[in-house]
C-alpha cells in the first residue's frame, strides 16, 4: 500500500525538479521529465501547480500523453486546459481514448463543440461512442467499454485460442471471454484460466460459467460499484433489456466511481463541487462559495430569532447566557454523527424503506441514552460551578430534549430529501444544523424561562 507521505514527497520532489529545469531554460530536460511519467502522474503534477503554471507545463506534454492526462484530471482543470485547443485536437483526444473514456471525455465538452467533436470523428468510432453516450452518465451502460471478446459456445478450445493468437492482443483487464450466441444474446462467461488449463478439444460450451449474471444497462453505478465489491469482480458483461450483449465494465471504472462518490461525500458537506480546484482563481471560487455561506447566514439569523425572544431571560439569568451554545453545539455534534451514518448506508444500499422505522428507533434510543449521560457530566458541571442545582437541571433537560431530536433529524432529513430528489449529502447538514440549534436553545432559554425567572 503506498503511503500519503510518499506521495506527497514524490510529487514535491517532482515539482521542484520540473521547476528547476524551467528556471534553467533547459525545456527539452524538463519536456523528458514530464513525458516519463504516467499520464496519471502528470494530471496530479498539473493539479498541483496554480492555473497560470499548468498553462506552461501542458504544451510540454507530448500528443499520444494529452488524452489520457485530461481524462484524469477534474473538469475544471479540464476545461482550463482544453480552451485553446482546436476542434481538430479535441477529436485526435476522443480517438486515442477507449470508448468508455472517450464518451466521458465528450461529456465533460462545453455543448457548443459536442457535435462538433462527434461529426468529425471516423464512423466507426463514432457510433460505438454514441452507444455508450445513449445511456445516463451514471449508469452501467454510461460506465461501460465496447471492446468485448465473444466466443459461441459450440465452438472448440483449441480454437478459441488460435482466434486469440490470430488477434494478437486482449484488451486489459480481461479475465474471461464472453459467450453470447449467433444473435449475439449473452449465455456465460468462459474464464481464462479454464481455457488454459482444458484439453483442447473440449467445447466452450463443456467449461463456461453459465450462472454468472450479466449487468443490466440501466443498473446505477453505485449499485454496480457494490456488486464488484462484494464478488471481487475484474470485469462483467452489460447486457440490455432482452439479453443481449452490449459491453462490458471492468474495474478500472469501478475505481473511479468509488473515487467519485468518496469525493462527492468530503466536498458536498462543505457545499463544495466535486470538482473544487484548490488553485482556480479566487473570484471564481467565491462566487462558488458564497451561496453556501448565505444559507449558513440564513440558519444563523433564525438561531438568532430565537435568541432574541428570551431578552428578558437572557438579561435576568447570566448563567444562561454563558451555558447556551454548550446545548446547541451537543446536539449539532449528535445529529452529525447519526446524518453522517445514515448518508453512508444509504449510498450503500443498506438503507430503506424496510428497515428505516427500525433504525430511527435506535437513533432515537442513543440519543437517549448519550443525552442522560452527558446531562448528568453537565448538570454537575454547571451546579458546580454556578453553585445553583436549579441551573443544572435545565440545561440536563434541554440537552436530552435536543440529543433525541438530534437523532431523529439525522434520520428523517436524508429521507425527506431523497423524496423530493435533493441530495441529502449537500443539503443535509445545513438543515440539520439550524434545527439542532433552534431546538437547543428553544428548549434551554424555555426552560430556563419557566424555572429560573
């Protein structure tokens, strides 16, 4: 497993060496040390320089590296990257990528150039993209290749192999043929260690895996990402909705949907884009930001509503004032957990309509049970230090009453969102946030109102 530190330090070390031959004027050294390097090492190279950096770097690049580099790189820097190439440069991209690759490529286009892009392409090439791009981004078909080996089931081993010599190459990975019949309808999978280790003249048919079921095109590609997972998948067949046989993903995508959707869950509970780049250009970036923290500003100010409807507490009892963001801020932290969980299973699949009521009674039970808890280590505190009991069993009660409503918030509003379509993951926290603190301090200041004026 390669460490972080290590790679932080290689690309540190190749920064700075990069840097030195540019400083030097050496740019044939430096166009050596770049096009060394794996095109995925140069797109973490390129997103680790600021933008008018990457802009002298990138013509260093060599033609057969570009297309590969810019599909590793986020569609930001892409698009950075990408302004100043002709229409012509972009088609010789989409070409020297794979089809699943090249359609992501084209996708991530402005929309003005798309046609552009497709018409210009050979034929051949282009209706094997259009097929893919025919499908959602998002699905098994969006996420599929077209560079499929199939064999008949009739046919002998001996055959296959010499159809394998005859094609001279086997696209990577591959860890089984697939068998479809004349109409091209899938039946199995013939893996490659039986056909090497299978005498010669069995038939397809005697060997393949008939039991392994093929993907459904329209399946989402979290789903397919959970089934590579739980059957160490290296590769599987996508099939339509009559059987036949359209491509196949392999897990390669499979990887760079986790990575996706691992990203999508860091950045969008900061109200980020999943394509966030750390050196864009800081206008840009707080034109992003902005709207973010207006929805923030909004939470604050209804917090501060209800403050202000307790003037005449907050004035008479100091003490409340002092312990009331300590009930606001347990139940933000409780229902952070508890969001944060539900969120996870959901992207799982672990989480739904059968067993939702059964975990909304377990949150809501922790809720319970750590509110208890830490009301009495609080009460305490605050009788303690205020030397007034009367204190500390308001802010005990008020931080039960919001502990559970932490957790029962955490549970309802990912529902709630994924009714209305809304992605619980952006918009999630924010929500849940205003509610732990209204309810934190509706509950104290209320409280304290009634028992301590």
């Amino acid at each position: 497993m390669v460490d972080s530190t290590d790679t932080t330090e290689k690309t540190e070390h190749q920064l700075k060496a990069l840097s030195d031959a540019l400083e030097s004027g050496t740019f044939h050294h430096a166009r050596g040390m770049l096009n060394a390097l794996h095109p995925a090492e140069i797109a973490h190279l390129l997103e680790s320089l600021p933008s008018h950096e990457r802009l002298v770097i990138w013509p260093l690049v060599t033609k057969d590296l570009k297309a590969k580099v810019l599909i590793n790189v986020g569609d930001e820097i892409r698009n950075g990257l990408i302004k100043d190439m002709s229409p012509q440069q972009l088609v010789q991209v989409a070409e020297d990528l794979e089809v699943d690759d090249s359609a992501d490529f084209v996708q991530s286009l402005p929309d003005t150039i798309i046609d552009q892009v497709l018409h210009s392409l050979d034929s051949q090439h282009r209706k094997l993209l259009e097929s893919v791009l025919s499908f959602p981004e998002d699905s098994a078909g969006g996420m599929m290749n077209t560079d499929t080996i199939t064999v008949r089931p009739e046919v002998t081993l001996d055959v296959v192999l010499r159809y394998l010599r005859l094609l001279g190459d086997i696209p990577e990975p591959t860890d089984h043929l697939i068998v479809v019949d004349r109409e091209n309808r899938y039946l199995g999978i013939l893996p490659l260690s039986q056909l090497l280790i299978n005498e010669p003249d069995s038939t397809v048919e005697d060997i393949m895996d008939s039991n392994v079921t093929a993907i459904p095109s329209d399946m989402e590609d979290n789903d397919v990402a959970m089934l590579f997972e739980d059957l160490d998948l290296i590769s599987a067949p996508v099939v339509d909705g009559n059987n036949m046989l359209l491509g196949r993903i392999t897990v390669d995508d499979v990887v760079d949907v986790i990575r996706d959707e691992a990203d999508h869950s860091v950045l969008s509970m900061a109200g980020l884009n999943d394509e966030e780049d750390l050196f864009a250009p800081a206008l840009s970036s707080s034109r992003r930001r902005t709207i973010w923290l207006g929805i923030n500003l909004i939470t604050a100010f209804l917090a501060s509503w209800v403050v202000s409807n307790f003037e005449t507490t907050l004035e008479k009892v100091v003490t409340v004032a002092i312990l009331m963001n300590v009930v606001a801020s347990m139940g933000g932290i409780a229902g952070s957990q508890t969001i944060t969980l539900v969120i996870r299973s959901m992207a799982l699949g672990q989480f739904s309509r059968s067993n939702r009521l059964w975990v909304f009674n377990k949150e809501v039970l922790v809720g319970l049970f750590n509110g208890v808890i830490w009301a009495v280590v609080v009460a305490l505190i605050a009788s303690i230090w205020f030397k007034d009991y009367s204190v500390g069993l308001v802010i005990a009660a008020a931080l039960i009453i919001n502990l559970i409503f932490a957790a029962a918030s955490g549970v309802a509003i990912p529902i709630i969102l994924k009714k209305f379509h809304i992605d619980p993951a952006i918009a999630g926290s924010v929500i849940l946030t205003t509610i732990t603190d209204i309810v934190g301090l509706f509950a104290f200041l209320g409280l304290a109102t009634i028992f301590l004026l």
